[in-house]
C-alpha cells in the first residue's frame, strides 16, 4: 500500500503544479522590459527574430522590407497585444489599443515601426505608433490623452462602446496585466447572433452646437465609463453587411442627444448601409410620421460610433420601439397574464415578414383584386411572452380585423383607429416605401374596452423612395403589403384620406424640404469619413458593401425630386389643396366590445330587487359580477354609491 500511497501523492503534487507548468511568460530582455515582435500573416502569427523589435531606452522599432497582410505588435505569449482596425497604405501615425483588432498592411515595402512603452511595467493602452514607407513619416502630433479614434470626421458626437470577454460567472477576463480583455466578436463581420455583450461606453457631444442647443448632453467618461449591454439587430442588414445595426440596453436610464423627455435604458444604432439616398430614408418617414401627428414617432439623431477603439462609421442613435412613458405611452401588460380581467391591453405587436416563435400567423384575406396574398404574421414585442389567454385574445382581434378588411367592411373601423391607419397610409406613400406593410409594420392596443389597435410607429424605412412616383406603392413592388390594398377598397377608409390630405398638405408638409437640407449639411463630413472606413473592408460571406454616399448634393436632390414628383402625382389622385388648414374630426366610430372572456365587458347586474346597476372596481374597470368582499362604485342614472359586497 505504501506505493500506492506514494503514487497518490507524486499525482497530487503533479496537479498542483499543472497551473504553474502550463503557463509561460512573455520573454523579457536584460532590463525587464518585453520582447516584442511584429505577428502576423507574413510570419504564421509567431515570433520571428527578423520580425522582432529593436530597443534603446523605452523606443522600440523595427524595418522590414516588406509587410503584407494581417498583423498585430505583440510578445511571445500575446500578453502585450497591441492593434486597431486600420489599413496602412501610407505614413501614418495610429494610435492602437490593448487587444485591438487586426492591423492590415497593403503590400507595404521598405516599412518602419516606431512607439514608445512608457514604462517596462506599462501594459500597451493607446500607444502611438509611427508607420514609415520608404523612409517618409507623418509629422501630424497625436495627443495620448485625447479620445479622438483615426478615422473619425470630428463633427458629430461620438459614442465609444468597450466590449469585454466574461467567463460563465459574468466576471470580466483580465490579461495577464490584470487589463480586462476585450471582446472583439460583436464586430465580426459574420456574427451569427443576436445575443448581449457585456460592455461600457460613454457619449462625447464632442462640441456640436447644433445638437446642444436641442439639449444633448456628455454621458460619462472614458476614466468613468458606464455600463451597458449591446447586441447586433435586424436581419438582412445584419448578415449582409460588416457595418452591423446595434441595440443598447444601458445599465441605467439615460437621455441621450436629447431624443427622449424621460430616461430610458434603450436605444438603437442604425447604420443604414443600404441607405443610397444618402441616409435620407428614415430621416424623411420619421419627419412625416411626426408632422401628419402620429402618436409614438422615435427620435433619432446622427452619431459616430467606436467599438474597442475601431471606428464603425456613421451610424443614427435612435428611440427604440418600446411600451414606455414617452414611447408608447399605455399600460405595460406582463408577460403570460392569465387575469381575464387584465388581458385586453396593452399590447405592442409587429407586422412580419419573418416566421418567429413569438408569433401568430394566419392567412390573409383580401377583397382588392390581383392582390399579392401574404401569411399574415403577427410578432408579439410587448409583452414578451403570451399565456393562452392572451394568444386567444390577440388571435381572436387579428382574425376579426383580417376578416372585416377581407370582406370590406366598416366593421373594420370598431378595431382600428381609423385616423392613425389613415395618416400612417399617407406617410409610407409620400416616400413609395415599397416594403410598407410588408415587415417592420407595428401596431399598439391600449388597456380598456373602449379601446382600438393603432398603425404606428413608422420604423425600417429602408425601401423609402423605391416605388414609382406615378402610382401606387403597392401596386409597383416585389412584396406582400398586408391590408392596405384592401383597405383602400374602402370608401370610409377613402373619404377620411381625401379630408386628411388636403389638411396635412395645407398646413403640416412645407417645411420637410429644409429639414432634409439642414439634416445633409450636419452629416456630410460624417458621411464621408464613413466611406473612408468602409470602402476597402472586408464584407460578409455573400455580402455587401455600405452604400457610397459621398455625393450628398445629388442624394439630396434625387430625394427631393421623388417627393416633388409624388406629391404633385397624389395631388392628382386625391385632390388639390389651399390654405385652408382645418385638422378633420377624429372618427367617432365606437370601438367593437371585447369578447365575453375578457372581463372588463360591460354588462347589467340585477340587485337591489330587480334594479339594474353597473357596477366598477377602484381602477375604473366595469365589473360584471362584483365578488364577496370586494370594493367596488355602483352607478344607476346620475347616482353613484360605493358598495362593499
């Protein structure tokens, strides 16, 4: 036994220095200070001697005679980690980061590496490093201190986004500095999700006066950055480009560039890369949703964007679409309710062209001939989970609207505002937004019985300016556009459309012209240095590069001239206009009641020897059969009396 004893323990010290025996450090000279190579492609990503960093002091350099490909500066065991997302084509000075992204080199010949380590002990965070070809160096001074990332116009605000790898714990991963990695896989070209990372950023208003004046305001720092977690969004725009769309969910609720009176916590990153009208789509679609008075239009404003120290381009800080004060302002319903008395709001659904797990789908009925037929898809967004209850509730309010527009009825009317699905109509044809209707279409009921389902708000007007000036959108387009065929069957539907645009023609369109002017003149710097980023980067397997805006005067006017040519085109169709500005009445059509489920119905109770009364809770909901011991307020004619059952 006593060899099996002595066997255990030579095992048991042989773990226990496994850590130790696993990990090397990085090579250090003489003085202590590291030795340091270029790695990359031309060398396999190993340290070679004829790559490796000459020192004198705390200057390091180095010459090759040719550089091509990927590459980072680094030491033997990658602890020093040193690179920044850049194409180096001429002298340049970089400043890189700690576990940047990969350098690239354009074929470079005769090429010299110059930086200095503040200290031996110093790990490598915002180094400037000196790119010389041929002998030839840029003499431009970069300040270590100053947060401006190469690449980047100036002349917008910047929001700086640090993304950092965790382990399974949720704790931050640290090199061997003690620095906490970051995580370089949310700006993957390929990102095949759309799962958070935990991250923090800060918001620099860099100095815009434009936007200061509408209340934008600096959000923390880069010594007292804030936490965050980002995700990639959309579909197609998020496969087909390296130029990703990204949602914010902030550690806690902030105002950012002024977009929203009450904090909130979420925001959107747009990045518009298949915008060819100069970013102008959604810019323009939001502006009319807001000026015809659709309820709930986001807010967005021009930003530039820097994830781990990578400049991302030009991208559009937006209001994310959500049931929240100064949003959609109604009743947040939770998620699974099995409370019949609960179930009938609020609700905030999305109109699909994806099939999804959150979602009803239902073939679409038609009464407009040679109609292109859709599955009608019907996402839940909020709330986010459906009991049975509520899945029959909204599958029983979306069957009845699809059969009322199928057949052509007025009946439509009790459970859409037909205002809103009006203005909402008149908005996505102004722009012949092909797509409208199609996906990205939201729609919002609100808590009661008394209540109807709303188009709004406008959102992805990425198809904007597709569509013929001369007819129709949807009678010019590849897709499906759920109801609005149909509904243009209708002569109510039609009526209050004339009233509406002549009102809103008259009194709310001029004005739009300017702002697109004025939006143009803020982002044209921005739109350039965003080309600069994007027009030699790599795109996604099958994908596309971002759209070259560069020529904004042109953009705008193609924009323009589309919408003088559809404006004056509509005029024709839904009549001429004056000066007469005159909002029509709001439709008074009563809204359809709820179903015999949902409790907040209205019915007679008989009491009080056969006296019909109505009775309500404390919450103003109308109670059909009050229970033992509950309080509620019983009303008969003008007399109201609280009752305690």
């Amino acid at each position: 036994m006593v060899w099996k004893q002595r066997i255990l323990m030579l095992l048991v010290g042989i773990m226990a220095a496994w850590p130790t025996m696993m990990v090397h450090a990085d090579t250090m000279d003489d003085e202590g200070y590291p030795v340091l190579y270029v790695l990359g492609t031309d060398n396999r990503w190993s340290p070679r001697d004829d790559h490796r960093f000459t020192r004198s002091g705390n200057e390091y350099s180095i010459t090759l005679n040719s550089l091509d490909g990927e590459f980072k500066i680094g030491s033997d065991q990658w602890h020093y980690n040193l690179g920044g997302d850049a194409t180096i084509t001429k002298p340049v000075n970089l400043k890189l980061i700690s576990n940047g992204p990969n350098l690239r080199a354009a074929n470079l010949k005769n090429v010299s590496i110059k930086f200095t380590l503040s200290s031996k002990d110093a790990p490598m965070a915002n180094t400037i490093v000196r790119f010389g070809i041929n002998g030839e160096w840029d003499e431009t001074v970069i300040d270590p201190d100053d947060p401006v990332v190469n690449g980047l116009s100036g002349t917008l605000p910047v929001i700086y986004i640090n993304v950092y790898k965790v382990d399974a714990d949720g704790n931050y991963v640290l090199d061997g500095a003690g620095n906490k990695i970051l995580d370089d896989e949310v700006i993957d070209i390929n990102l095949p999700h759309k799962n958070y990372f935990t991250a923090e950023y800060w918001l620099d208003v860099n100095g815009c006066e434009w936007l200061e004046a509408l209340g934008a305001k600096s959000v923390g720092s880069a010594d007292e950055p804030l936490p965050t977690q980002i995700k990639a969004r959309g579909n197609y725009t998020r496969i087909a480009y390296a130029k990703k769309p990204f949602k914010l969910k902030l550690g806690k609720k902030q105002n950012l560039l002024g977009l929203t009176p009450d904090k909130s916590k979420h925001y959107a990153l747009l990045a518009h890369a298949d915008d060819t009208y100069g970013f102008l789509r959604n810019f323009t679609s939001f502006n009319l949703g807001k000026r015809i008075g659709l309820p709930a239009v986001c807010g967005m404003q021009p930003i530039e964007v820097v994830i781990n120290g990578n400049y991302r381009g030009l991208y559009f800080l937006t209001e994310s679409i959500r049931v929240d004060d100064g949003r959609i302002n109604i009743t947040e319903l939770d998620d699974n309710v099995t409370d019949s008395k609960l179930i009938s709001g609020g609700y905030l659904v999305e109109l699909d062209n994806y099939d999804e797990e959150n979602q009803i789908r239902m073939n679409e009925k038609s009464c407009a001939h040679g109609q292109y037929l859709d599955m009608l898809r019907i996402t839940w967004d909020t709330p986010e989970e459906y009991s049975e209850l509520q899945r029959r509730f909204i599958t029983d309010q979306f069957t009845a609207m699809n059969d009322h527009i199928g057949a052509n009825s007025d009946d439509t009317w009790r459970y859409i505002d037909l205002d809103d699905a009006v203005r909402y109509y008149i908005a996505r044809e102004i722009t012949s937004d092909v797509e409208a209707y199609h996906g990205s279409t939201y729609m919002y009921r609100d808590y009661g019985d008394n209540q109807k389902w709303h188009f709004s708000p406008i959102w992805d007007a990425g198809n904007a300016f597709n569509g013929s000036t001369h007819d129709f959108f949807y009678n010019c387009d590849p897709y499906g556009n759920t109801w609005i065929p149909s509904m243009r069957e209708n002569a109510k539907f039609n009526e209050k459309l004339t009233d509406t645009w002549q009102w809103f023609m008259s009194c709310c369109y001029d004005g739009i012209v300017e702002d697109m002017k004025t939006f143009v003149e803020h982002i044209k710097p921005a739109v350039k240095a965003d080309y600069e980023r994007w027009k030699d980067s790599p795109t996604p397997h099958g994908g596309m590069r971002p759209a070259d805006n560069r020529d904004m005067d042109s953009r705008l006017r193609a924009a323009v001239d589309h919408l003088n040519a559809k404006t004056s085109w509509l005029r024709q169709q839904w009549g001429d206009y004056g000066l007469v500005c005159l909002e029509p009445e709001r439709d008074d059509t009563p809204a359809a009641p709820l179903p015999d489920y949902a409790a907040t119905g209205v019915e007679n109770v008989a009491v009080d020897n056969g006296v019909d009364a109505v009775y309500y809770d404390i919450y103003g909901r109308r109670v059909a059969n009050p229970a033992h011991g509950q309080l509620v307020i019983r009303c008969q004619g003008s007399q109201s009396t609280k009752v305690v059952f």
